[in-house]
C-alpha cells in the first residue's frame, strides 16, 4: 500500500558522535540505571540509544551512609558517594551478561579522586570486550591537590584528560561538572586535552536542612541536585558548550518527556541521557524513546539528527 500524503512516515532516528552509532539518541544516565542488567525486567534495553553504567573505579567502594536521596521540589539530592562494585568485578559479573543483549551500547562511566586512579581504572577496562567507550566523570575531589574538583579547574581538568586519553583505548567523552563559572572554558579546556565528545550536566552542588530537627536532610551535608528544577540551566550550558567546541555534546539534566529531548537538541545536543526520570519512573528511558519517534513523526522530521543546534534564534 501506498502511503498518502497525510500518512506519517517513520523517522530516522540514528544519531552519531565519537565514532559510536546509536539507533536513537537516548541514553541512560549514569548512577540511574544501575549497571543496566538491573532494569532488563522493566526496560527493553535493546530499544536505547545507549546506557551508562554506575561509575567505576578501580576498587569497590561502599558510598556515604544514609539518608543519601531527598526529594526537592521538581528535583533530587542526591549523595550516594560513588558506592560501585569496582572495574574488575563489573567485568566478571555484570558485563558478560550486556554482552549477550543484544545491540546494546554500553558506556562505562570511570572517576577516581588521583590521576592514577583515572588511568588503572580505564587500564582495568581496556582488556574487557563489550564497552563502546568511556565517559569519564570529572565531579570528583582530586585528593592530591587538597580535594579541588577536577572539572572545576582549568588545568586539572586538562591534565587528568590528557592522561584518560593517552590510557584509553575507546573514544573518550568527558562530563563536564556545572559547577563552574565558564563551561564554554572548561569545555574548551576538554577538547584541547583530546575530549573525543563532551557530556553535561553532572548535577549542580546543593544542600537542604530540615527545620525541625535543624539538620542537613542528607548526611553528607551537601549533594546534588538532579531532575526537571535544572533542565533550564542545563539546556543553557548545553547551548554554551555546543557552541564553545568542534567535538560533539551529550545533553542531559532533568529530561522526562520527549519534548525535553528535542529541546536539547535544538540546543544543540547530538544525543541526550536520562537520569531522575528512571527514579520516578524504572520505564522512562523506553518510554521517552517511543514518545520521541511519535513526537518526530507528528513533526514530520525526517532525520532526528537534522534537530541537532537547529534553534531558530529569531
Ligand atoms: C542517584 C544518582 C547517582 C548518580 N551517579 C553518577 C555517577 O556515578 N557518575 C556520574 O557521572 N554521574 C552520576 N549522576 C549524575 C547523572 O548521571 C546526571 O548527570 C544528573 O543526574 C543530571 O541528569 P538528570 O537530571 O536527568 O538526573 C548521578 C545522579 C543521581 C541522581
């Protein structure tokens, strides 16, 4: 049969960056999705774009003790610590298990508080088959040089790229911290110390007290903040950093609706990730896809990846 005019055609929803194909441009985001096997029961992992697992490093770590999660108004604290079963341990236990999935793109997530710990972790995971690449958190303390965020500094943050560059062998994309005055800098900064893509917004550095008991609502004292109160501000340092770099942008920060996917887009965005959706919601993530192609079709977008910074400014 043949279609006629007022038949909605099926878009392309393919997008590339760094090398890596994904059949459409959503992600999990790390530390929302486990190590991706956790949501198999309750997400058709084959139909993401892509999932990030929990960040890795190269011991386990057990994480700050509770309460580590408080819900804000249209958002989240969280201060889970970067509890993770460590490198090797996701490749024995949990990776074989993605790899019999199929086609599925699997990111491993990587921080550490030393450049060294950067370099053995990524070292650890060049030796596993089934990751398409490495998204390096850069949010974390550097304890060498008296706990000053990596992605909050200019030259830390290019050193320790530099040296996840060198030691990687898959692309490589960095996540900018938002905690920072200029991320066109730091996304600058990125590129020159040969960022393959470029991923933002990790969460924004907060704190709640509770006025009755008169303490901090999250052990840690300070958290961050995730979910839809920071979409405004990520979709601007997303528009800031697209601008600011040749390499690709993954946009992420309180995506929960199709709509919230294009918006980054057209901020220039090549591919999105979802986070605190997957709390309030463990089917977001497949949800947010099927929205997005009826979106897309109803819009009669042939190609998604035309979306890409496509903002009509006047
Ligand atoms: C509970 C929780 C754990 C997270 N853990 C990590 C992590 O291990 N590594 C990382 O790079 N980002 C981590 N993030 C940040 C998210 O991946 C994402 O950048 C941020 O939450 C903004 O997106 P969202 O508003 O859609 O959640 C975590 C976020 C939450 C809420």
């Amino acid at each position: 049969m043949s279609s006629g005019p007022s038949e909605r055609q099926p878009t392309d929803m393919r997008v590339s960056f760094a090398g890596l194909e994904l059949k459409n441009p959503v992600i999990a985001a790390s530390g929302t999705f486990g190590y991706g096997v956790e949501f198999e029961d309750v997400v058709e992992l084959s139909k993401l774009g892509g999932l990030v697992v929990k960040g890795l490093s190269k011991e386990p770590m057990t994480g700050n003790p509770p309460p580590r999660l408080y819900e804000t108004p249209a958002g989240m604290l969280n201060a889970i610590g970067l509890q993770n079963i460590g490198a090797r341990a996701f490749i024995d236990e949990k990776l074989p298990r993605l790899r019999q999935i199929k086609d599925v793109v699997v990111i491993a997530n990587v921080f550490g508080y030393t450049r060294e710990d950067y370099e053995r972790t990524i070292h650890i995971l060049n030796e596993a088959e089934g990751i398409a690449a490495y998204e390096l958190n850069v949010s974390c303390p550097n304890t060498a040089h008296g706990g000053i965020v990596f992605g909050t500094a200019p030259l830390m943050l290019e050193d320790v790229v530099v040296t996840a560059k060198r030691a990687s062998r898959r692309p490589l994309i960095v996540k900018l911290s938002p905690n920072v005055t200029s991320i066109a800098q730091m996304a600058q900064v990125a590129e020159a110390g040969g960022a393959d893509a470029l991923s933002l917004v990790n969460t924004f550095v907060a704190m709640a007290i509770d006025v009755e008991s008169r303490k901090p609502r999250i052990s840690n004292v300070t958290a961050g903040l995730s979910g839809p109160a920071i979409r405004p501000i990520a979709v601007r340092m997303v528009y800031e950093a697209a601008d600011a770099v040749r390499i690709p942008v993954i946009g992420m920060g309180g995506i929960s609706t199709a709509a919230d996917v294009v918006e980054f887009m057209l901020a220039g965005a090549a591919a999105v990730q979802v986070g605190t959706a997957s709390y309030w919601d463990p089917c977001a993530t497949e949800k947010i896809v099927d929205e997005l192609e009826r979106w897309s079709a109803e819009h009669r977008v042939t190609r998604i990846a035309d979306l890409i910074g496509s903002m009509v400014s006047e």
